[in-house]
C-alpha cells in the first residue's frame, strides 16, 4: 500500500496529463481569441503625431520575470518556477504636457513564454537551485497554461496599460489595469524610469493573485502539492525612440 501511494504521488508530482482539446464551437472560440492582434502600434502613431515622444520597447534589451511558488505539505517535493517572456510589444508616449497626460502598454502572449530556463534560475540562489528535467519542464508548461489552470489557448494574452502616472523622474506610481484571463483587474504599482527624454528604462513589479483574475491555483492530490496562488511580475523594460 505505501508502494502505491509513493508511486501516486510521483505521478502526481511528475504532472497530470494535459486535458483534451475541446471541439466544435469552443475550438472556433479559442482560434479567433488566439488570432486577437493587440493592435499597440496603430494605437500609438496618433500620439507620435501629436507630439511628444513615443518610445518603442526593445524585447532583446528587456526581461520581464514572473514567478510562481510551491506550496502544500509536500512543497519540498515540488518546484518553484521561473518564466520569462522573451517575445513582448510595449509602446510609452512621453506626452509634451507632462507626466499626468503620459501612457504605456505592454502586451505578450502566454503560449510564448519561456519556462524554467536553467541560467534564470541558477540567478535566484537556492530555493530555485533545483534541477528540472526537459520533460517535467514540458509538462509545468502543459499543466500551468492547460485548461486546468490559465487556459492559455482561450485567453492567450497579457496586457498592461495605463491609467494614470504621477510622480517625478526617476519614481513614479502607476495605476494599471491588467487583463489576464479574460479579465481586467487595476492596481496601482511603483515605477523607477530612468534615460528620458533621450531612451527609457523602466523597473518594476507587481503581485498578481490568479484567484483574483478567476483562475484555480494549480493543486494536486486534494492540496498535498500546489501552486501558491500569489503570482510575482519583475520588469526591467528598455524603450527607444525613432
């Protein structure tokens, strides 16, 4: 008995199967969300033409971490994980009257995220010091954006965008609005800019709590194993200006 129980939980901590993809209507659903363009460029050309400037965000001078915990009794026995976003399309408009009229956006795709990368987590020291299998790293990817969990290929994107900025170079606070699966949510957040008016480099965080935005921390065998349900988003973004 406690031979199967063992072999049970390995199983579990390994990570359940992917769920079925779903047909008919509810496929015709996900591929249209799937295709949603974020349309930021087109967004941003008035503001360029009205004045001021307009700084595009550079994925390749850029991180953006996000960072979900173990929890449960068996914890010990799970991971924590790293994921990046290595594909984005972020605008700021630094407006000529001020920091009140200025804006940004951020926007990047679930399904394109980069999970577990062996150099992030070696960075984070030891509570990220384990190592993880191609395979189990496959099969976070499934279960974290699966049905089950973020439900990735119905609500593929990310977006930030701003409501209001106050403050003075370099510290500024934020008031967002973040929409995660298929839901909108507003927070206020601090902001260190840095490089204007000539470039941008602004540093970041933000807590996202999944329940908050409707999803169900992943958990297995009755919560002996979960996911906490507080998601932590670190930024460091890097913008130039045509």
């Amino acid at each position: 008995m406690r031979w199967m129980q063992t072999s049970l939980l390995c199983a579990a901590l390994a990570a359940c199967a992917s769920a079925p993809e779903p047909s008919g209507t509810l496929n015709s659903e996900r591929a249209a969300l799937s295709a949603a363009p974020t349309d930021l460029p087109a967004a941003y050309a008035p503001l360029r033409a009205a004045g001021g400037r307009v700084f595009a965000l550079n994925p390749a001078r850029s991180e953006v971490r996000i960072y979900a915990f173990r929890a449960g009794k068996a914890a010990k026995l799970g991971h924590n994980h790293v994921l990046s976003a290595p594909v984005f399309e972020g605008f700021f408009h630094l407006a000529s009257d001020g920091t009140a009229a200025s804006r940004f956006d951020l926007a990047f795709r679930l399904d394109q995220l980069a999970f577990d990368d062996p150099q992030h987590r070696a960075a984070l020291g030891p509570a990220f010091a384990s190592s993880i299998s191609t395979e189990d790293t496959a099969s976070t990817r499934n279960n974290m954006l699966g049905d089950n969990n973020f439900q990735a290929a119905r609500f593929p994107w990310v977006r930030i965008h701003s409501l209001q900025i106050s403050g003075d170079a370099p510290k500024f606070a934020a008031r967002i609005a973040v929409e995660l699966h298929g839901q909108t949510r507003e927070m206020l957040v601090p902001l260190t800019v840095n490089g204007l008016p000539e470039t941008l480099v602004v540093e970041g965080a933000l807590v996202l709590p999944q329940s908050d935005f409707g999803v169900k921390p992943l958990s297995v065998l009755g919560g002996l194993l979960s996911v906490q349900d507080a998601v932590i988003v670190e930024f460091k973004l890097s913008g130039e200006s045509p």
